[in-house]
C-alpha cells in the first residue's frame, strides 16, 4: 500500500506536511477532505478530526504535521532541511506553532473568540512583533530564516506566515517587512509550493486518490 495522507489544501498544517512529503520524493496517495463533511475513515485512523493524517503501510498513523515532515526527511532529505542548528529550528517552530499561531486565529477568526477582550489590532501587533523577527533573521542570513538556502524552519514556519498575510495583503504589505516579503513571495512562487497545491475533488470511499507531486 502507498501511503495515504488525509489532507484538506488550505490548512497551514496540511501544507506544511506536504512540502515535506513533496521535497523528500515520497510516493503519496491524496485524499482531500472537506472539514464539515470528514470521511469516517478518516475518523477511524484519527478520532481528533483534524488534518493532516498519514496512514503508513505498516498500519502506524501520523497525526501531527511536524512528525509528518520530519518522517519524510528521515526517508531524504535532499535540500539538507535538517542540517542548520536544528536546536534553533525546533525554538522558532515551537514560537510559531505556539503564540504566533494562536495570535493568527484571534486576527482571522475574531468571531470564534468572544470572550477575550483582544482587539483585532492586538493580536496583529502581536503577529508583527514575531514577523519583524523572522525579517531581520532573512536579511542576516542571505534570504531564508536561518542561511541563504530554505531549511526546515522556512518550510514548516511559511505556510502560516502566508495565512497572517493574506487575512489583510494591503496592510501587510504596507508594513517594513522587505526581507520576509520577498521571502514569502519567492516560497509562493515556488516550484515546490505549486506542486503541492493543485485543487482535488473531495475523497470519497471508491474515487481516485492522486499522487501527491514531487520535487
């Protein structure tokens, strides 16, 4: 059996996993979710409902995007994603999957959270403080986050950093973010992000499950 992954195209996580799938050249078997209507094998593999999901052909199941991408970069690792001070990656991860993350929901979904006194404008500002961060480390390190060449950090840190983008394009690009903003446009533009983003219908019990593109 090929592995399956149980993927849904917009979700930061989902594509942080398949750029690391694409990158290590893992054969992959899609299958697209819609997440008001998840399929009940999907639930079966991962009762928490949330992608992405690998089912390996041993029966294990993967049910975080960080262990996905780095079981793929145990398979290859052929950029040498893993190489730069992975201390230093795990922190800037952890700060982006932590109060970066929780900073992004506030500000795109402001309506989810009632409760927190929070202003749109704060949990931006707080977004910003983490961008301006990443911006400075672009420009000292010759155009990725931690050397010139993109690194586990980059991948697994730049489809979040797209999401804050795109709630309001205007104001980020409006803000002195150069380094980042080339950074984030040069990702989007990407080979490797076009190949893992093709629209696939939803996947139902008998239809198609295409491979997942490769770097």
């Amino acid at each position: 059996m090929t592995p399956r992954l149980y993927s849904f195209r917009r979700c930061p996580y989902a594509m942080r996993a398949r750029l690391g799938l694409s990158v290590s050249g893992t054969p992959i078997r899609i299958r697209e979710v819609v997440l008001r209507d998840k399929p009940e094998e999907m639930l079966a593999l991962s009762p928490k409902g949330t992608v992405p999901v690998l089912q390996l052909p041993t029966g294990k199941v993967m049910e975080e995007s960080l262990d996905i991408l780095m079981w793929a970069l145990a398979q290859k690792d052929p950029e040498g994603w893993l190489i730069p001070s992975p201390d230093e990656a795990q922190m800037l991860i952890a700060r982006n999957d932590g109060p970066f993350k929780s900073a992004l929901d506030r500000y795109k979904y402001p309506g989810r959270y009632p409760e927190e006194d929070d202003t749109i404008e704060t949990q931006r500002a707080i977004g910003l403080e983490i961008l301006t961060d990443l911006n400075d480390r672009i420009a000292k390190n010759g155009g990725q986050i931690m050397r010139p060449e993109r690194s586990l950090a980059d991948m697994a840190i730049f489809p979040f950093v797209r999401q804050f983008a795109h709630v309001d394009l205007e104001w980020f690009t409006a803000q002195p973010l150069p380094a980042l903003q080339v950074w984030l446009d040069d990702h989007k533009n990407s080979a490797l992000f076009k190949g893992i983003m093709p629209k696939y219908a939803q996947w139902a019990p008998g239809s198609d499950e295409p491979l997942l593109a490769t770097a």
